[in-house]
C-alpha cells in the first residue's frame, strides 16, 4: 500500500474515532498527535479538512442518496467511509472518480461488515454519476 492509502485509511481511522466517541474530527486528529507516536501524513490532513470544510454538503448528499438509511442509522464506520469517499469523489481534484469510488468500496471490504462494499458503492456510484449536475 502506498503512502496515500496510508494516509487515507489513517484518516478513516480519525473519522471513526470522532463519529463513535462523537467528538469533532480536529479532536480526534489532537488525541493522535498528542498521545500516539503516529506519523500523520499531510494527505491525512487534507482529507480531514476537506470532510470538515464540506461536511454538511456531504452529509446532505448522502442522507439524499442513501435510500432506506438515514445518517443516524447508518453504521459508524460506513459513515466515515462514505464521508471521506464522498469528498475524494466530489471535491478532490487529483483524485479521478472512478478511483475514489474503488478505494471507498475497499476500504469498506477490509473495515466494515459484508453488506457494507455493495451498499457504499451503490451511494458512491450514484453520486458520482450525479457529479456533473450536483451544485458544489
């Protein structure tokens, strides 16, 4: 895995940890630097400024395209995984659409439950099909 894929399942990391422990994600970000020796990469950083600065456009788009689930029932770490999939796909230039949906959907695999990757790609991939006419 390469230092971007480190770097976002490290930010995955702090996404859940805020989520579950309902603390802001900058929080949960402090609590790492300051009682872990953990190295946080700066794409780490991007992503959590980047899910912060556009989290209620997210949240909104999720709720919208989550059909069946609302933001309260859905699972914690799904929930970090669409948020930080969301905003590679919507809001993250260098990323290409395709590649943010697929690193979602393996990160789902890898840390969440089975019905988790079929579920996340299916917002994901409505959304990025939606991309061009949603106004960001």
């Amino acid at each position: 895995m390469g230092s971007r894929g480190r770097a976002r399942r490290r930010a995955l990391e702090i996404l859940f940890e805020a989520e579950h422990r309902s603390v802001p994600p900058l929080e949960a970000l402090q609590r790492r630097r300051d009682y872990t020796e953990q190295t946080i990469n700066p794409y780490t950083t991007s992503i959590l400024d980047g899910v912060i600065t556009h989290q209620d456009q997210i949240d909104e788009l999720l709720a919208q395209y989550a059909h069946g689930w609302t933001m309260e029932r859905m699972l914690p770490m799904d929930k970090s995984i669409l948020r930080l999939g969301a905003w590679e796909l919507l809001f993250n230039e260098d990323m290409p659409d395709g590649a943010a949906v697929n690193e979602a959907v393996n990160m789902a695999r890898e840390y969440s439950n089975d019905d988790s990757p079929t579920y996340i790609n299916g917002v994901l991939g409505r959304l990025q099909e939606l991309k061009p006419t949603l106004f960001l």
